[in-house]
C-alpha cells in the first residue's frame, strides 16, 4: 500500500467512525441503522463492511473512538510539569470541560452501560487506553503525598471514578436537575460555578487532614 493509499484509508475509516459515534449516540445501538450511517458518511454500506465485520463491531469500534478522543488529548495536559495540586486541578478541568463539549462520549456511555457493558468486554483496546490516566493519577497523588500534601493510600482507580462520576452528572443529568430545580443549569455563569466546585471538592478530598488540637 502506498502513502496516499495509506491516508485515503485512515481518513476513509474516521469519517465513518465521526459519523458512527453521532448516530449511535443520538439512537443507541438498538436504534442506529448502518444504512443511516453510511448515507452520512462520504463513502459507503460496501466501504464501512470492508473496515468493520458487522453493526456490533462497528459500535465497538466507536466506543474505542471515543475513549481514544479524550485520552489523546489528556495526555497532552503535560501533569508531570506541574505542582501535584496544580497537576490535579488541571486534570479535574480537563475532565469537566471536555465532557460538557463532548455529550456524544457521555451518550455513547450511557448507552453501553444499558447493555451492562456486554459490546465494551469484547474489545481488545479499551482496557488498555484507559490506563494512561490511572497512570497520571498515580503519580500525581504520590507526588503530592511525599510533599506533605495529600494524604497517603490513595487509591487512582477510585479517584478516576469520582472525577468521572461528577464531571460526567454535569451532562447526564442536567436536563432533569434543570426542570426539577427550574434552573438553567447550561449557562456559563452556572457551568463555572460547577466546574469549580467540582474541582474543590477533589482537592479537599485529598488533602492531608490536620489533627484537632484538644
């Protein structure tokens, strides 16, 4: 295969996995229609059967996507150069923002979650991407630990899930909170209010707690 045979090919098969994860997130599997898909796409049915078995690995491929998309970009949040506090912080906002900018990832979720999961187990790559941020958390905690800073036997795996739990709430739930509370919970007064209350209640949940004096 030539270069531009090469290019052709990898621009071809993200087109259709763009494409993929707008339809599976706005129709869930169940819903979505390769059809459909390959009408938006700028190639066709015969093309994303070549790239991909079936609609089931087509889906899976497109949750991969998606977890791909926001680790490529956390990792070049450059954690290590920063103070642990700093570091945390950062990664808490990255988290945050690019979860409000990016529903279809929270939908994509969601939806495989409906499934218990069940298309997310048979991937082989899945895994794998998401050790990047357990990675960073580790070190970021152990660095701020032997400061003096965050309290010790913290565990990443468990921070990541907080972290994700409450920046992904932000979009999952905000429908809901805003008519049960009849408060626009989109604007960007009340967005940064959030993000920064989100990123408190991380730090204040790290830190070492001083001792009462008695």
């Amino acid at each position: 295969m030539d270069v531009r045979a090469g290019k052709d090919a990898t621009a071809t098969r993200s087109n259709i996995l763009s494409v993929a994860i707008r339809h599976f997130a706005e129709k869930g599997f169940d819903g979505a229609r390769v059809d459909e898909i390959a009408a938006d796409t700028a190639t066709s049915k015969r093309m994303i059967y070549y790239y991909f078995q079936d609609k089931e690995d087509l889906f899976i491929a497109a949750l991969e996507q998606a977890y791909q998309d926001i680790r490529s970009v956390e990792a070049g949040l450059r954690l290590d150069d920063l103070e642990p506090e700093a570091a945390l912080a950062e990664l808490v906002g990255f988290t945050f923002d690019y979860q409000n900018a990016h529903p279809e990832f929270i939908r994509l979720v969601m939806i495989e979650n409906t499934h218990r999961g069940r298309h997310m187990a048979k991937s082989k790559a899945i895994g794998a991407l998401n050790v990047s941020v357990v990675s960073a958390l580790e070190r970021i905690c152990a660095r701020g630990s032997a400061m003096g800073l965050f309290r010790s036997g913290i565990d990443a795996v468990d921070l990541h899930w907080a972290i994700s739990a409450m920046c992904f709430f932000n979009v999952s739930n905000r429908a809901t909170f805003s008519l049960i509370f009849d408060r626009d919970l989109t604007t960007p007064a009340a967005l940064a209010a959030r993000r920064a209350q989100v990123i408190d209640m991380v730090l204040a949940s790290l830190k070492v707690r001083p001792s009462c004096e008695r």
